[in-house]
C-alpha cells in the first residue's frame, strides 16, 4: 500500500509538471489545459494494483524540459532504491536523448544514469560517465570523484583509488599547512580514507615481496594520517618479515599512542621479534606497562602467557587471580580455567575441561570488535566497515566482563 501512495504523489506531480511544461506556451496562445490521456492511463493502473504500468503510463505523460527534469530525476532514484534499476535506467536515458536541455542538466542526469550504472553492477559504463563528468562539468565533478571511488574500491585497483582520492585533498595555503580537512569521502576525511588505500596497495606489494615498496607505501600511509594504526601494525609485520626486529619494534610500540585499543593486534609480531632477538623479558615488561595503562582481556592473557612460560605455572595463576579481581572477565576466566586443568588430575581434570569449553562456547557467542560508527559486529577484524562502508572504524571491544 505504501509503494500505491508513493506512485500517487507522483501522478499529482505530472499534473504539476505538465502545466509548467506548458506554461512556456501559453505566452503565444491562451488555450484550456488538459492533462494528457497517459496520466489517466497510469491513475487506472494504479487503482488496479499494477504500479508497473502506471510508472510507463507516467514516463510517456510527462514532458520532459527544464522545469520537469526533477520530478523524472526523484522518480528514477525511487526506482532505483526500490531495485528497479532498469527502469531508472530508461527515466535517465531519456532524459539524455532531449538536446533541449540545457549543458548543467545533462550533466546531472548522467551522474544520475551512473548511480543507475553502479547500482546494477556495470561498473564500467558508470567509470566512463564519472570521468567524462569529471574532465566537463564543475558542478558534479566531486560527486563523480566519490563514486569513481566507491567503483575502484569495489575493483581494488587501488593505485586509481589513490590517484583520485588525491584529487580531494584540500588545497594548500601559502600561510599554512592547508588547514583543516572539510572535504568527505563519503563522510570521513580524504587523509583517513587515503592511508588505508596505501595501506591495500602496500599489502600487494608484500605479498609479492617487494618489502621495500611496501615499507615506502606505508610510510606514505602514516604521512595522510599518524594515527593510522593499521600502518603501524603492517611496518611492523614488514620489517619483521626483513629480518629488522628492532625496527618492526619500534613501529608496533607505536601503536599503543595511537590508540591503545589495539595493542593486543600487535602483540603475536612483537613476541616473535622480542624472541628472535632473545629478550623476551622485555616484551614482559611491556606488557604489564601497557597492563597498567590500557588494560584489557587479551593483554592480560598475553602477559600471563609469558609470565608462564619464563616464572612458572603457580605464578602466571597467582597473577591471573589477582588481575581478574580487578578486571573480570569470560576470557580470562577460560584462562585461569586453563591454567588450573592443566595441573589436575582424573576426575577435577575432566571437570575442568568440561567448564573451559562452556565458557569457550560463551566466549565464541560474542563478537570481538565492533564498528564505532555504524555499529557492524564482528569476530574478526575489518579495516573496511561491511556496514556503513567506513574505514578505520571497526575496533576491538573492550570494557565489559564478557569480552
């Protein structure tokens, strides 16, 4: 029922729109207006439950000129948002094929006819419009460079990406450093977006060995934006996969200024440089520093990993008591769990086992990150929201006795 009133309130507007498209000629000749025998075609299909035909019957009734296009532009986006993306098709292409429109107006109805182009997966078409706009029409020129974005993004041809997004940047003041960054893409700032496009590009180059490419790229990532963690965490896997343990040290220690969220991601790299270069103590040491300051289930977990491997078994349960007074939580509730079976025997070993899968099973119920924006769940992490398309946003959990 609502798709009839939606359709309906359009067909008022074909009323609307063909008086204003014939407004032009009633200067030279004064004559009675009547609607065109289309509009109550349509209205009979509509009243009979087929808003197919009546959106046909619509198409053909309405003139199309300067003082209608947008009614046509609004009934191609509601078709396209209802997934009838042929048809929007057929309202944009339309639009295109009368020269009477002025230059802006083509214009806007071929960003249009892109949106069509993308919605229904002919990415290729749309690029071919979104760069024709780009090269002639100043109007639509950003809005063309988001959704090119959105086409190399879905491509991965993330060099194309870079190049564009880079077009976005603010300019540059002669008095500063270009101040601050208003331009959105869509909604987050050109710099963000950018260093994760870096950070994709320079994940290729390290898959196909090319560390130093890939160092250079990430650099260049954290240039666009210092807080970019996963920068951070990435150098450090480069330089570890180098042989460079004191510089993948560096670059993972970093991670906890820019946000202590995610110091438990760089933990599995630093204990294998901390190892290579035999001074596990000091990642200890580490650990319990960033305990103090940041703490959080899998930190502890990581510490009390260590503790037991260099101290012994009492002391990493002593430890895991005393932290889980403070800090409860299901994760490290399995530890201590763990930690105990392991020492048992016969029947308190069984019973053990059987409450440490009980709380795995709890602890696997619950997403482990989780997207700051939009709020998209999940086990893993994302860099690329799944929901709201957002970068960066998507961070560990944290903060309650279920993690």
């Amino acid at each position: 029922m609502n798709d009839y009133l939606v359709f309906g309130l359009f067909f008022v507007a074909i009323a609307i729109g063909w008086f204003l498209g014939r407004r032009g000629q009633a200067r030279s000749k004064v004559r009675s207006a009547r609607l065109p025998g289309q509009y109550y075609q349509g209205l009979n299909y509509l009243l009979d439950g087929k808003p197919d035909g009546a959106v046909d019957a619509f198409i053909n009734a309405l003139e199309v000129n300067s003082e209608t296009l947008e009614t046509h532009i609004a009934l191609g986006n509601l078709l396209r948002k209802r997934g009838e993306v042929d048809r929007a098709i057929r309202i944009h292409q339309n639009l295109l094929a009368r020269p009477s429109l002025p230059r802006t107006q083509v214009h806007q109805a071929h960003l249009e006819l892109a949106r069509d182009y993308i919605s229904a997966g002919l990415l290729d078409r749309a690029e071919r419009l979104l760069l024709d706009l780009v090269q002639e029409s100043p109007t639509q020129r950003r809005a063309s460079q988001w959704h090119l974005l959105d086409i190399y993004q879905s491509e991965r041809e993330w060099q194309q990406a870079i190049d564009t997004a880079r077009q976005l940047l603010p300019r540059k003041s002669l008095l500063g450093s270009g101040g601050a960054d208003h331009e959105e893409v869509p909604g987050q700032s050109v710099h963000v977006v950018l260093s994760h496009y870096y950070c994709e590009l320079a994940a290729e180059r390290r898959e196909s060995g090319d560390l130093q490419q890939a160092r250079n790229l990430l650099q260049e990532a954290v240039n666009q934006d210092r807080k970019c963690v996963r920068a951070s965490l990435m150098l450090g896997e480069v330089e570890c996969d180098a042989g460079r343990f004191k510089l993948a040290i560096k670059a993972l220690r970093k991670v906890r200024q820019q946000d202590p969220l995610y110091i438990s991601e760089s933990v599995p790299t630093l204990r294998k440089c901390y190892r290579e270069l035999g001074d596990e103590k000091a990642l200890l040491a580490y650990l319990r520093d960033c305990l103090d300051s940041a703490p959080s289930p899998p930190l502890l977990l990581a510490a009390a990993e260590d503790i037991r491997e260099m101290e012994g078994l009492e002391v990493a349960e002593a430890f895991m008591v005393r932290q889980l007074d403070k800090m409860p939580s299901l994760r490290g509730l399995e530890k201590l769990v763990s930690l105990q079976g392991s020492v048992s025997e016969g029947k308190a070993r069984d019973d053990f086992g059987l409450v440490r899968q009980l709380v795995q099973r709890l602890i696997e119920q619950r997403p482990s990150y989780r997207c700051s924006h939009c709020g998209f769940a999940a086990r893993h992490l994302h860099w690329f929201c799944l929901g709201c398309k957002y970068w960066g946003t998507v961070r560990p959990i944290r903060g309650t006795s279920m993690e």
